[in-house]
C-alpha cells in the first residue's frame, strides 16, 4: 500500500520535471520577442478599447505608438493630454498638448421648427433611411433621428431628446472618440475643441440649399444670408455652399454672430452669462458707424 | 406535366391583379412636365437644350453622358422652362429639364400611325445604332441600356433571347395588358431582338396567370409567321422575373456570382422594352412615353395608362380622384422591390411601371423579434444565400465576411423579408451590407487600376 502510493508520488513528480524542462526548452527555443514598453504603454490606456486613436484598440495602439519615430500621429482621445503625458514619459518622446475636444450636433430641426411631411416606418437606423430617401422632414441635410450615434457612442454620452427628436451630448461623458462623427450618415456631428471653461460657438446647421428652401423646411436652418461673415472681425467666419462655418481656431467668442443671425441658427453655449442681444447689435452698430465717419474723414 | 420555373428559393405571394380587366388608355397631356437626365442605370445624360428652346414631341433633349447611357427625348412638345435640380422620388435632387407643353407636335420621321411593319431591317448595326438614338433602355426595372446589352464583348456569344413577361410582381398589369393589345408590335420586337443576336432562338416567358395573353402570343407568331419565337408558360413564383431567375427557369444555366447573363450566352429583354425595340426600329419613334398600372385595393380607379416620360405624379393621380383617404403609402413599382414615394410632386420616368396605394393596415409592420433559425430566409432566397446571417455580418459591419458569403449577390427581392416568421428587417440590413462591400470592390478595383499605371510609368 505504502510503497503503492511512494511509486505514484516518485513517477508524477519525475513526469512533472521531465515535461517542465521540455516546456521550458521549447520556450526559450520559440520566444517571441516583444517590446516591454508596450506593455507599460499599455497599462497607462484607458482600457475602453473604442478605437477612437483609429487602432483596433488600445493594445493596437500601444504597439503602434511605441514603433513610430514620434507621437504625431498616435493620439487618444478618450485619456487626453494626461494619458499622452504618460505614454511620452515612458517612450521618452515629446507630447504636443492637444485642446480637449467635443463631439457637438449640429442640427437643430427639432420636431417644432422642422415639420414632417411624410411619416418613416422602416427600419430604425438613419443609415438605411438615408438610403431609402432624404428623410421625414423638408430638410434633406439634417438629422433623420433614429439614433445611430446614440447607439454608436461607447460612454452613453449621447441620448436622444423626446421633445426635440434630437441627439443631445452629455460633454460630462464625451470623449471624443469620434464614433459618433462615422457612425452619423449625415456628417452632422462635428468634434469641435471643448474652448476655454467649456464655452463655444458654433452654427448648428449643415443645410446646403439656398436659403427659402432651407427657411421652408426648418425655422431653425442657416440659410447662408452671410450677416455672420460680415459681422465677424476676426474672420473666424466662412459662408460656403450656403451655410455658414465657424472655425473654431480663429473665433474669439465675442458672440456677435450669435446676435445677429435671423434664425437663430448660431449656438454659444457655457457661457456665463444669457446673450443681451440688443446690447451687443448697439454696439456693432456704433463700431460700424465709427468705421464709416472714419472711411469719410 | 410540371411548369418551368427557377430551381432555388423563391415567394408565392397573391398575385393580386385587380387592374388586369383595365385596357390601356393613353393619359391626357400635362401642363409641364419634368424629365430627369438620369433616367438609366450608368452616367447621366447631359441636356443639350437651352432654355427658351422650342422642342417637339421625340426631339433628343439630352445626350448619353458615357458609354453606359442613354439618349433622352423631349416626351411633350413645347417651350423648355428650365433646367435644373429638383427632387426625385426619394427627395434627393437631380438635374430635371421643365418643359411646358404647347400643343401636340411631333418631330418629322416619327410614324404615329397604328400600321404594322413586319419586314425586318437587313443591317444589324444600324438597327443597334437606331435602338441607341430611340433612347431605349430596360424597362423591367433596372433601366440599363439596352444598345449595351445588344453589343456583347468580343468572345462571348448568345445562344437564346428571352423577352421577360412574367410579370411576377403582385398588382402589376402593365406588361399584361401590353402583351395583350399590342402582342403584334412585342413580337415583331422580339424577331429584330434576335436577329441582331445573330438569329438565335427567342423565348417569350410568361407566368401561367395570364393565359389569355400566352394563347394570344401564340396566336400572333403563328399569324405573323416568324420562325424560332417561342412562348413558355411559367409556373407562378416570385421573382421570376429576376433576370438571372429567368435564365435559370428557362436555360437551366446559373450565372455566376459577379458575372453578366451574357457569360451564359443569354440576352434577356422585358416586354416593354421589345415594344420600345419595335417603336424605335420600325417607327422611329424613341421612348416618350411607357404604361403604368395605377392601382390598389384602395384606390377606387384602377388603372393602366399610357404616360408621357417625365409627367408630375400628382398629376396622374388627380386625373383618377386623387389620393384616397384611407391611403397610407404610396409605391412606385410593384410592392416587392417598389420604392416608397416620399415626394408626389416627382416625375414618372422611363422606368416607372406602377403607382400603388396601400392602407396603413397593409403596410402595418410587425415588431422585430429574435431570430428564431428556423432557415426560411435561407430557404426562400433566390439566390442561395444565407440572409440570416447576412444580416449579423452587416450590422456587426464585417465587410470581408460579406464578401466571402456573397452578400454582393443579392437582387434585393425581398423574399427573405417576406418570409421571416420574426419579422426581421432582413433586406434593409443586408442592401446595406451589400453597399459596403460593393464599395470595397469597387475601391479595390480603384487602386489596382492606380498600380498598374504607376507601374507602366
């Protein structure tokens, strides 16, 4: 019995060492070789795998950051300028800071500004109802609201407003990862830089048609009138394809356009204080009228 | 003994040929009329007319803007308003050209009159070449033109014309009544159609649902005398009048995946469209005008008329009373493969074979459940495939794994839809998936072509 239970014990045991030393040999012989660092680039991602940087995932982009020449072209949204820090520090790169972005919807046909004038009852993706025609709504840009970006969005940053059929972004949970912008077959959402405390001007409207038609389908529709262009004294303004474009490198946030747009169309948003619109035209009208007895004299 | 038919898949939905009784009349002209300049499967036309211009009744009013495409005729005679973009049915916007009609003039040539010319022409070439300037294209559905389709590529031959009548779409009765008061016409079609294929056989399919039209074709090739037309019952089964379905049914050949019937040595060519062959040969006179089947269990008068190319839809509806209350949708086509029409202010064009009015209880979707693999899908798709789980593959966005089960095959008929007991929108994903993966290839295709350029330099 005893020496039953010895014998088992000494074949097992010298089984075990002869398979580890072939294990062991077979590893040393097939190693692949990999860098270590991508493993710590690794540890310092977010770990969200959302394929925001344009990689599969962070994994992915860890190898990738750590065989190119610099970080130009490795970027992740989701961790920012923190996480970059990180993984600079630890490939001994440098980092250019990047301004935190946004994702921001630039339609707002709500349901009382932009009629519908047929009823959709297919399938509920805006990428098939895209396909099938221009939508329920006069307005063949705008959005088409069965959520693609809602379901797209991998942090629930995006719901969809009952009241005005709209996507609204939490900027809270938005990273930036740009799903929302590809999955969107209207190219509505934009990612725009968050600006300074949150505050940021844009015009929420991507209507090409000229401007009755455009005013026809949605009271709320940038109709190309070009006032904001003229109004703006930083250039920051570009009227093309009969809608207008803010670029956000250049705006200065001095909210004229906002006052003056006819339909509303330009949006500021975080901004301390509710815009005095009659406040802001007197003083572009005085500014104008100082330029002109200027141009005279 | 067993009606011929294709050997996969396929829906037997009611045929629901209200219509069928309903001679066709000719519509009365509309004020204005809009015709679109891409009428046709390939580039669109390009307007060769100013605006101002006085144009008659099958004057050319646009030019073929590549190979594949077609010549477009003035369908109305009168002023040329403008020209411009305008919504299509689907809203999106296209370039139309705005005629109103003055009068009823037709340009020198054209024989308007009813005689019956059966003498064929002896010089196939200038027959193709009048197909082409008559602006003839398919008129089944595809609208891909047809002097291309009469013009194989070196190496391949065709062995056997098929004129499609089957007509497999519930409701529709245009190609009925066509095949019926002007069987002659199709059939002297028909025998130009074959002689240019170099006098090969021609099969005249139609679905045994319109026995009085095979008994009437039959009739008129024995009157008329041609020899190697042949009419064939069908048995009744959608969508037979699927082009590579038909070949299968009547050929017993399979086309393969990506290739053109031609590669099986078919040509096949819709009733209307020998009717518009016989019209351009014989009379000189290009397409101005196709019937439409007007129709609907709603809809209390049905209909098929003879409409002039590019007249409002709404007009065409107000001449039958209107939209009818209880109407829920309206469809351009039959209610298989037809489009829902966004916008009634659109146009008909060459294609245009139907408007059906449907009640909000026919068209009532039923909520999507969980697929429950039961295989139907698989089971009634006419083209082997597996939409089940093209769908998955398609909304997980897998181009490669479409590709590699063929989701580029599939002829949107709608079978698999129609079929599913969970009420799956199988179709609206897979067109999608297919879109993405006919991107790919063409992509491929893009930067092969770009490489191999490169490479010559």
């Amino acid at each position: 019995m005893t020496s039953t239970i010895i014998w088992t014990i000494a074949v097992v045991t010298v089984l075990g060492l002869v398979l580890a030393l072939v294990l062991y040999l077979v590893a040393q012989k097939f190693k692949v070789e990999e860098d270590p660092r991508i493993d710590e680039v690794e540890k310092v991602m977010p770990g969200a795998n959302c394929g925001g940087c344009g990689f599969a995932g962070c994994r992915a982009f860890a190898e990738a950051a750590v065989k190119a020449p610099n970080l130009d072209k490795n970027y992740c949204p989701v961790g920012g300028n923190d996480t970059m820090a990180k993984v600079a520090a630890i490939l001994g790169y440098e980092v250019k800071a990047k301004a935190p972005m946004v994702a921001v919807v630039r339609c707002n046909g709500t349901c009382e500004a932009r009629p519908r004038v047929n009823d959709y009852d297919g399938y509920a993706s805006c990428v098939v109802k895209s396909t099938l025609y221009t939508g329920d709504t006069g307005c063949a840009f705008g959005c088409l609201g069965c959520g693609d970006c809602v379901n797209a969005c991998q942090f629930g940053a995006l719901s969809m407003d009952p009241v005005t059929g709209l996507p609204v972004v939490d900027e809270e949970k938005c990273t930036a990862c740009g799903s929302c912008v590809k999955a969107c077959p209207k190219f509505i959402i934009e990612l725009r830089p968050k600006g300074p405390r949150g505050m940021r001007e844009f015009v929420s409207c991507v209507n090409k048609d000229k401007g009755p038609v455009a005013k026809k389908a949605c009271a709320n529709a940038c109709i190309g009138c070009g006032i904001c262009a003229k109004t703006c004294t930083h250039e920051a303004i570009v009227v093309e394809n009969n809608v207008a474009y803010i670029d956000p490198a250049k705006c200065k946030l001095c909210r004229e356009c906002e006052a003056m747009c006819p339909t509303n169309a330009i949006h500021g948003v975080n901004f301390p204080k509710p815009l005095d619109k009659e406040a802001v035209k007197a003083r572009i009208k005085e500014r104008q009228l100082k330029a002109k007895e200027a141009a005279n004299a | 003994m067993r009606k011929p038919t294709f050997s996969m898949g396929g829906v037997h939905p009611h045929d629901n040929k209200i219509s069928r009784e309903c001679a066709i009349q000719p519509l009365p002209l509309a004020p204005v009329v809009y015709i679109s300049v891409a009428q046709h499967i390939g580039a669109p036309s390009v307007p060769c007319v100013a605006v101002g211009d006085k144009v008659k009744v099958g004057q050319v009013i646009a030019e073929p803007g590549g190979f594949v495409s077609a010549y477009i005729h003035s369908s109305v005679s009168g002023t040329v308003k403008s020209i411009g973009p305008r919504p299509d049915l689907a809203g999106r916007p296209s370039t139309h050209i705005e005629i109103a009609v003055e009068g009823d003039e037709w340009l020198e040539g054209i024989d308007t009159t009813d005689t019956l010319i059966t003498t064929l022409p002896e010089d196939n070439k200038a027959t193709v070449e009048k197909i082409k300037l008559g602006g003839v294209v398919g008129l089944g559905g595809a609208t891909f033109p047809t002097h291309v389709k009469l013009s194989p590529p070196p190496g391949s031959k065709c062995e056997r014309v098929i004129i499609n009548g089957c007509e497999c779409e519930p409701y529709l009765t245009s190609d009925f009544r066509t095949l019926l008061e002007k069987g002659e016409q199709v059939v002297v079609g028909a025998a130009i159609l074959r002689k240019v294929m170099g006098d090969v056989p021609c099969t005249i399919a139609i679905e045994e649902n319109k026995p009085e039209a095979i008994a009437h074709i039959k009739e008129v090739i024995a009157k008329l005398g041609y020899e190697g037309i042949e009419v064939m019952s069908m048995k009744m089964r959608y969508p037979q009048g699927g082009e590579k379905q038909l070949i299968d049914a009547v050929m017993h050949r399979q086309v393969g995946s990506g290739a053109l019937p031609i590669s099986v040595g078919a040509v096949v060519q819709n009733v209307a469209t020998a009717l518009a062959v016989y019209d351009a040969v014989q009379k000189n006179k290009p397409i101005v005008d196709n019937s439409v089947t007007v129709t609907g269990e709603c809809f209390p008068k049905q209909a098929n008329l003879l409409v002039r190319v590019g007249t409002p839809l709404r007009y065409i509806v107000d001449y039958l009373g209107g939209v009818p209350e209880n109407a829920a949708k309206i469809i351009s086509g039959g209610p298989m493969m037809g489009r829902a029409v966004a916008n009634l202010d659109a146009a008909t064009v060459k294609g245009t074979g139907a408007l059906l009015f449907l009640t909000e209880e026919q068209t009532r979707r039923a909520p999507e459940s969980n697929c429950i693999r039961c295989g139907k899908c698989a089971d009634a798709c006419p083209m082997g495939l597996e939409p089940f789980l093209l769908v998955r593959l398609s909304r997980a966005k897998d181009v490669e794994a479409l590709e590699a089960n063929a989701a580029q095959d599939c002829i949107e008929c709608g079978c698999c839809l129609y079929s599913c007991p969970a009420h799956i929108q199988l179709l609206d994903s897979i067109r999608i998936g297919k879109g993405s993966v006919l991107g790919a290839i063409r992509a491929r295709a893009a930067a092969a072509k770009a490489a191999a350029e490169a490479a010559k330099k």
